[in-house]
C-alpha cells in the first residue's frame, strides 16, 4: 500500500463497510476545507474509486467503486482488506 493511503486509513475511524461502499470518519476534517480538498485529490486519482463525498460539518468521507475493479490495483485491494478488518460495523 503507497505511503500516503496508509497514512490516510490509520487517520480515520472505519464508521461502515460493504464492498463497494465504505464510510470513513475524521475529527481532522471538521471544519478543514484544505484537508478535505486533499483527501478528494488524493482518492479522486484513483480510476478505480467511482465517488469521493465528503463533509466537512460531520467529518464524513464516502467512498463508492465496483469490488471487482477496485481489487484490480494491489494497493487499493490491500487498503480494502485493512478497512474490512477495520470496520465498525463487522
């Protein structure tokens, strides 16, 4: 997993998980446009990720993709695998 994306995931709180579906949560993002734009940025250059939606009022980040693309890229398979492991709501 590149450095960055592990740095993002061991930042956030897992709130939910199913493939495909994953919702993050950061204390850092509230109110933080600049973070939030980098968190968009960063996910965003992923072709495999559909949608990156975040909130800066609850912290919130939303993150939808198709399972069988997103397992393609061996980092973002390895960042799903510690989110699932991760998640709340198991």
């Amino acid at each position: 997993m590149n450095l960055k994306l592990e740095l993002l995931l061991r930042s956030v709180e897992v709130a939910a998980y199913i493939p495909g579906r994953i919702r993050l949560r950061s204390k850092k993002l509230i109110g933080n446009v600049n973070l939030e734009s980098k968190i968009k940025n960063q996910l965003g250059a992923y072709k495999e990720i559909s949608t990156v939606e975040t909130s800066t009022l609850t912290g919130s980040i939303l993150i939808t993709y198709t399972p069988e693309i997103l397992r393609q890229n061996a980092d973002l398979l390895k960042a799903e695998k510690y989110i699932a492991a991760h998640a709340k709501n198991k």
